[in-house]
C-alpha cells in the first residue's frame, strides 16, 4: 500500500507546486490561488478529521470549534496583547490539547449519535462564548487587526508565498498521517472501527487511542485556525459556526472517508464551491451542500476517490 | 503470591456472577494447569461465555477472584489482561473484516512490538525495522494455522472455517501464555473440524495453555486434558475426559434424570 503511493505522492506535489504558475497565465482564473490557500487550510483539518472519522469510526462536530479556538487564541494574543504570531500559534495548540483532552476524556465514551450530539454541545457552546466575549473577540461583528506571518527574515505578505506556506504545512500533515496510518497505529485505528471488543482483546488500549487521535485531529484544526486568522487578518464566529462544522464532514464524505488522499479531494472541491461556484445560487447554496451529502452517501459511499476502484470492478466484471 | 500457583498458570477463585436478578455463576471454582488443554462444557445458558467474560476482563466478577501467574487479574481490563499474556478468541467471528488476513493478525501483535505516535508519524527507520518485525512475525502465525497464500485477501472474504482459524492466529499472535477458545469448531464441517482440532493440539505442544469452550463433543473428548463441566452457572464436575463420560450429575444435565424414568 505504501510503496505504490510514491507516484500519487509525487504527481500531488508536482500539482501543488506548478499550480500557482500555471494559474497567474489565466486572468480568468485569478483569483483560484487565493482560494487553494483556504483549501490548504481546510485541508489540514480534513486531515486530521479523516484520521478520527473515516479509520477509528468515530464521528466529530466539534471542530469547526477547535479550528475557532486556535483562530481567536492567534488573534487575539497578537492583536490585544503584541506577543509573537508563532508563540501564539504553540499557545493555541496547547490550549486546544487541553480542551480537546477535557472534552474528550469523558465524551469518547459515547459511541454514534451519542458522540455527534456531545461534540455538537460543544461546538455550540464555543460558538456563543465567541459571540458573547465582546471585550476580547469582539463579538459577532469580529475582529481586525491580526497581522501576517514572517518566516524567519521572509514576510509571508503575498498570495503566492502564503499559499506555499500553507500547502508545505499540509504535505508535512499529511506525511505524518500516511505514515501513522501504515503502522501499528492505524492498525489499531481501523481495529477499533471494525470491533472494539476484538480490539481490546488484543491489548490495544481503545479509549487511549481514540483520545490521542482526537487530540491529534483537534492540534491540527487549531493550527489552521492560526493560519486562518494571519492570512484575513480579520476574524467573526461565523466562520466557525455549525454549519461549517457539516462543511467538513461533508468534504470528508464527497472526498472519501476512507483514505487521506479523500480529505484532500473533498476539501478542495467544497472550498471551490463555498468561494467561487456556488455564488450563482446564494441563499440556495444550502441545499446543494445537502444534495452533495445526500448522493455522496447513496452512490458512492468511498467518496470520489473511490471511483477508480469502481471503474476497476465495472471493468472487470465485463471482461 | 500464592504458593499453590506455581504450577496452575489460572485459578478461578469462588467466581460469582449476578445480572440484576439473573444469577450467571454461582461460586464457580477451578485450577488450569500450565500446558495443558481444559475444555469447559456445558448446556447453553450454563455460563460459560460469562466465565470467558470474566477472565479476559470484558465483565468484572459480583464476588470472587481471577488468579494468572500468580496475579490478581479479575479488576483489569480487557486490553491490560491481553498484555499480561490472555488471549481469546470470540464465538461469534469479531474478525477486522476491514483489514486483510495479514493485517488482522499484525493487529494480534498490537501488545508485544511497540512504537510511538510520534515516531511512526515521522516514520523513523526504527518503526520501518519494526513494522518488518511484525510483518514477518504474522507472516510466521499464517504459516503455523495453514493461510500463507491468502495473507492479501479481505478477512471477510474467507468463508468460515478459515475465518475461524484467522481468529485463532489473531489470538496467537499476541504470543499468550493462556489462550482462551470460544467455540472454535462451532458450524464447521467435518473437515475443517479436524484441521481446528489438530491446530488447538499444535497450539498446546508450542506451550501454550488452552482452555475451550466447545459444543462438539468428539472435538472435547479428542483433545482436551481436563473437562470441566457447568450446569446453571456451578461446577457439577471436573476431571479426565473419561471421567466425565462416565460422570452419573453430567448424564443427567445433559440428558435429563434418566434413573427416574427407568
């Protein structure tokens, strides 16, 4: 499994790399660039979300709220009180473990709708704290003032550089899970999907490895949030609202549960419909993201990704 | 430590087990000694799965103790019991039917080779050397139950009897001292009776200690040491499998009190 995705691995980075180039050639497209740095964003979550949903089987509604946590943590330390973006970024990491620990610890018992409703509570609950803590986010009208990134002497002060930034971080995540997923932890993960009383019969530890994963998948949504708040510089609750919460699963659903490459796929295509495509509709974009979720589950239960593996048997059936 | 514990590697001390008003055991006692096969038989709703339950942690005793070398396991749970060197398999197949026929068994190594979150995330050389430890450690428990050649097909794609093999390598995998069988002949034919049969031997002469829970009788009497039999959740005999055949309270649990009726 490992050693055939070298090739995917490598067209993907070669993708990433030239698409910036290739896009600054089209005028009709300028604005593409701009909106794979959200992608990028979103992907490193889908990442992580990925990881807890579609291997452990777990289901989560509440990281729209730890990717709030790590924005707000970014923002407001560096706006308010002047410390360091990249000290603030640590700062939001460590407060989300602990959050995520906190919630985790007792929710991860529950299992199915339990679970959604659990994290869903609290994906509400951060959502009001944004809305209601006017002296520090600002409230619902948000705030401003959150300043860019710099690497080292490199100010990260335009689209392009942002977006190599950005997608670097995603391709470091998303090694580190193809890796995790190929060893004995992923196999642990996908143990605890099929049976957790096998699981637990061969020694593996199954309320520790579900918290590690959430805390995992939770680090990964604050460091986007980060992200997120330095390449705006400007910050509201909506964008961590529960309807983004959905957002995300659905890009895991229409990309494939099943696999990382999936995460990658379903963020990228909803971020391209939430920013660009689906501004035709307006207020009717809803129910495209509810016709997406709806035919994604019904026809293709591996997500987009699966599609090959579909073509494969269809072919092979006929020959 | 106890000092009568050397030689038994299990020892089920007065073992109660209430369910609301369901009484599953009632003061179930018993010795296993290491290396050999006991069988635990008895009608069904005798609590024979509540007893498995018990010692591989998945229920925790109304009253009494669980002794493995020694130790009191009966407060553990099931994953600490699996590390101390308690394996088992399940009656109904809770295979990883999302994982191939090799994977489930490297999932069986899960307790003995370990490796770091962070590590395998950075895929450090040590976690590659690792990984090809259990690769071929699970390579070595498929050759032993007889499924090299199908180590890259789906585990659910097998059909029973296999399957039922897998989850004895699963078990096995985890290099246990006691390995605990649920039904492991339980809607096999005849063949793949024997070949389970031969297998649970192999197991015993590697020296692992058995115990088996088994409906089929020719399978009990074949291979195990020592029967124990339960009947209404208490111990009504123990002994060789001759023994047991000629036992007058196991006729009678099993076929009802034929002396009356004569």
């Amino acid at each position: 499994m490992l050693k055939i995705q070298k090739l995917h691995i490598g067209i993907f980075a070669f993708f990433i790399i030239s698409f910036p180039f290739v896009i600054s050639r089209i005028p009709a497209l300028g604005n593409y660039t701009n909106i794979m740095v959200f992608a990028g964003i979103y992907t490193i979550i889908t990442i992580g979300l990925s990881l807890f949903i579609g291997y452990a089987g777990q289901i989560s509604l509440g990281h729209a709220a730890f990717f709030g946590i790590g924005a707000y943590t970014s923002g407001i330390l560096t706006a308010r009180f002047g410390i360091n973006p990249w000290m603030c970024l640590i700062i939001g990491i460590f407060i989300v473990s602990v959050i995520a620990f906190l919630v985790g610890a007792p929710s991860l018992k529950l299992k199915g709708h339990y679970l959604a409703m659990a994290t869903l509570a609290f994906g509400i609950i951060v959502y009001i704290i944004f809305n209601q803590e006017l002296e520090y986010t600002g409230g619902p009208d948000g705030m401003t003032g959150i300043p860019g990134l710099s690497l080292f002497a490199l100010k990260l002060n335009s689209v392009e550089k942002y977006y190599f930034f950005v997608w670097g971080i995603v391709f470091a995540a998303f090694l580190f899970t193809i890796n995790l997923i190929q060893s004995r932890t992923g196999r642990a993960l996908r143990a605890i999907h099929a049976s957790e009383a096998a699981a637990s019969a061969m020694g593996i530890n199954v309320p520790r490895f579900k918290l590690i994963v959430f805390i995992y998948s939770a680090i990964l949504a604050s460091l986007a949030g980060s992200l997120y708040a330095h390449y705006i510089n400007f910050i509201n609750p909506s964008s961590f609202d529960l309807f983004f919460a959905i957002k995300l699963l659905i890009m895991i659903a229409l990309g494939g549960m099943h696999s990382i490459w999936g995460a990658i796929v379903g963020a990228v295509l909803i971020t391209f419909l939430n920013y660009e495509w689906l501004h035709f509709f307006k207020e009717f974009e809803v129910i495209i993201y509810g016709a997406i979720l709806l035919l994604v589950t019904i026809f293709l239960p591996d997500g987009l990704v699966g599609i090959p593996g579909i073509i494969k048997k269809f072919v092979k059936r006929k020959l | 430590m106890k000092e009568e514990l050397k030689e038994n590697i299990l020892e089920v001390e007065n073992l109660a087990m209430v369910f609301g008003g369901l009484t599953a055991l009632t003061d179930t006692k018993f010795q296993l000694k290491k290396g050999t096969i006991k069988a635990i038989i008895g009608p069904n709703g005798a609590g024979k799965t509540t007893l498995y339950n018990i010692i591989t942690g998945f229920l925790s005793p109304t009253r009494g103790n669980v002794w493995f070398k020694g130790q009191k396991i009966s407060n553990l749970k099931p994953h600490e019991i699996a590390i101390r060197g308690i394996s088992r398999s399940f009656q109904t197949i809770e295979l990883f039917d999302n994982m191939t026929v090799l994977e489930n068994v490297m999932v069986g190594c899960h307790s003995r080779i370990k490796m770091s979150f962070f590590a395998s995330g950075m895929g450090f050389g040590t976690v590659k050397k690792k990984e090809e430890q259990i690769r071929s450690r699970a390579l070595d428990v498929l050759k032993f139950i007889g499924l090299s050649d199908k180590y890259n097909e789906m585990a659910d794609s097998l059909p029973l009897g296999e399957q039922k093999y897998l989850e004895i390598g699963r078990a096995l995998a985890s290099d246990p001292e006691l390995i605990c069988l649920d039904e492991p002949a339980a809607g096999l034919n005849e063949t793949e009776t024997h070949i389970a049969s031969s297998l649970i031997k192999a197991i015993k002469e590697k020296g692992v200690t058995v115990l088996l829970v088994e409906h089929d009788m020719k399978v009990v009497m074949n291979i195990s040491d020592e029967i124990l039999v339960l009947n209404n959740g208490q111990v009504i005999a123990e002994g060789s499998p001759e023994e047991i055949q000629n036992n007058p309270s196991v006729i009678k649990a099993y076929l009802g009190d034929v002396t009356q009726h004569a």
